[in-house]
C-alpha cells in the first residue's frame, strides 16, 4: 500500500521539487508557465499526494453563490507518473482531498476533466455548458476604433476601480455563481497570462467609461479564455486580434460574444462539480419559490452526507437540517420529535443525482486556465 498525506499551504517549500517533477512528466505546459503556476498560483493551494508517484492540488477562491460570498476549491493539477497508473493512486487522493474539504464545510469543489467519464464515479456531475469558438477572424467586420485599449499593468487606481465594479456589476446580472473579480484576481489572471505570451486588455470610451475587457493569451493563436464586455466592441476586439498576425482566434466561453452560430461548436461542458459538504451546500441555494424537501441522501465518500436531511428553501434563506433516526424512550421528546419526521415520504438520492438537480441548474462563470 501507498501513503496518502495532506500539505498545507505554508508547507508547500517541503514538497515543491516533487510536485514540479510530477507536473513536468505529466503534463505539457511550457517551463515559463510552469515556472508562474510554482513561483505564484501554487503558493496559496492544499496539496495531496500519494507517495512520490501522484498528486493533485486544491487552488482557492473567493466566489459569489447567489449573492453569498465563500471560498471554494478548484481542483487542478490531478496526474500521476505513466509507471504507477492504474494502481489506485488518483482514488487515493481525490478521495482524500474530498474528505479534506468537508472538514473544512465547503459547499461544493469544481475541476476541468481531461475525461468527465473519469471523474463520474467519484459524485461529479457537468456543468457551465458553453459553446466555444474557433474561427478565422478575417469573417470579422472592421472596426470602427472608437474605444481605447489599455493594459492592466499600466492602469491608474483609479481605472482599476472602475474595471473592477464594472465586473462585478455585469456578472452579478447574468450569473448566480461567479469568481470575486477583485484586483487581486485581475493581477493574477495577469501574471498568468504573461507567462503565456498574452495580456488582459481593457477597452475605455472617449468619456473614460469602462465598456469591458478581455482576457487572452497567445502560443500557436490567441485564446480568448474569459472576456466581459459591451457588445458594440466585440469588433474592435476581434480587430486587434487581428492585428496579432495570426490568421484564426479561439474562444474558451461566448457568454458575452455575438458570433455565428454556425461557426461555433455544440455546448459542451466545461467544468465538472460536486457537492463536498450538503449542509453548506443547501444554504447557498436559492429558490424564489417556498420548497421543502424531505431527502435520503448516499455518498460513497463523505460518510457526512449520508442519511436523512430536511431542507426549505425560499426568499428569505435555507433551512437545512440532518435528520436523526428514532431513538430511546417514547418519552423522550427528541425520539417524539424524530418520531414524527419518519412519518415522512424521503426522496431517496445519491450526492450525484443531487448534484445534477442543483449543480447543473445554476449560471456560472468560473473560467480555470489550469
């Protein structure tokens, strides 16, 4: 058998050279990215590993679930080297990282999959389904330059401010659950891009008004990986593209683009999501309708969530309560109590069935370039 452990973030230093040499042999970025993912984005994350054969990490963020603000993971960096394969060793730690994150009462945790067919067993169902894009720009029409652009590294404070509530503002009107655009997310979507040969370009109109930006970055074509703006840019936006060189541009997500669909491909899933914790789950949701709902619930890996639940939702906030089984004497009043809620019709689910009813019907926006 193989041990599992779990590294905290200020533990990191201990393990950086091992979990650069997985990242190395199983993956194909570049040493620059590689070197920004280890030297930044990492330094924040829990890392699980399994002896020195596999790993995966758990990368914070601040994010907005119908109006509430609270920290999630996404998980990142799952592999293990090609020789240990097919031993257990990724059950070992995405299990592991699971119970950690319960421990900690996150409501859900997000990945991209290299195959969702991997991730299914372990209660993970599909979610922010997009339509992505990848087209010659010469089918653009020009631009009529009336905005101008300008690059996150060279903005005032002041612009910065603005950029920052234009964001928000624009996503909490289309989306119940969205990543915290504050500047230190924009700063390290910068450096991201950076390390990728790209840039985060922010569009102004004459009167100094924020219309939007665009997030992208530039190896074999430009990749638009997230980008929130007014429509009457896009073409200046596809212009200075354009003016790249390159012949063709990719679109990671079109939520605020207006393309030819017909040049776009079928909505496929982008990420993948699963219920962690179900108590702190049910009360980030949110129904504008009275709901009560009586549930037996079965998760294979969080003994936690399994059992009996009670939960309302409304207007007015969530209640969310486990239901013991009866027990003892008919006079204690708890057994009373419990007596009563057996009476109850539960709809019996598993945490994934769960995830699909309310994972997959919330609006997110929660690009991971990782």
């Amino acid at each position: 058998m193989f041990g599992t452990r779990v590294v905290m973030p200020e533990e990191q230093a201990s393990v950086k050279d091992l979990c650069y040499m997985l990242w190395t042999k199983c993956f194909d970025d570049t040493e620059q990215y590689t070197d920004y993912y280890f030297n930044n984005r990492w330094n924040n994350s829990i890392t699980v590993l399994a002896d020195e054969a596999s790993m995966l990490h758990l990368n914070p963020y601040n994010t907005i679930i119908n109006g509430k603000e609270t920290e999630i993971y996404n998980i990142a960096g799952v592999c293990t080297l090609e020789e240990y394969r097919k031993r257990g060793y990724m059950d070992s730690v995405l299990k592991k990282a699971l119970r950690v994150m319960y421990r900690q009462g996150k409501p859900f945790t997000y990945l991209m999959p290299a195959s969702e067919e991997i991730y299914k067993p372990y209660g993970f169902t599909g979610i922010y389904p997009v339509r992505r894009f990848n087209g010659g720009i010469r089918l653009a029409k020009g631009a009529n330059n009336k905005n101008i652009y300008i690059s996150w590294n060279m903005l005032k404070n002041s612009q910065k401010a603005d950029l920052i509530n234009y964001t928000e503002k624009k996503l909490a009107e289309k989306f119940t659950c969205y990543t915290v655009h504050d500047e230190s997310c924009f700063q390290a979507l910068y450096e991201e891009m950076k390390a990728c040969n790209g840039d985060i370009l922010v569009f102004w109109n004459n009167s100094g008004m924020c219309m939007g930006y665009i997030v992208y970055l530039c190896e074999e074509m430009p990749e638009v990986i997230e980008g929130v703006f007014e429509k009457g840019i896009q073409s200046e936006i596809i212009a200075y593209l354009k003016g790249l060189g390159f012949p063709a541009i990719k679109i990671y997500e079109t939520n605020f683009w207006d393309l030819d669909l017909q040049k776009i491909g079928k909505p496929e899933n982008y990420l993948m999501a699963r219920i962690v914790d179900l108590k702190a789950f049910a009360e980030c949701i949110y129904t504008k309708e009275h709901k009560e709902m009586w549930l037996e619930v079965t998760d294979n890996i969080i003994d936690g969530n399994n059992g009996k639940w009670h939960i309302i939702t409304g207007e007015k906030g969530t209640y969310c309560q486990k239901c013991r089984e009866t027990a003892g004497n008919a006079r204690d009043t708890k057994s009373i109590e419990h007596k009563e809620t057996d009476k109850k019709n539960y709809i019996k689910c598993t945490i994934e069935e769960l995830g699909k009813e309310y994972l997959g019907n919330m609006e997110y926006f929660l690009n991971e370039l990782v």
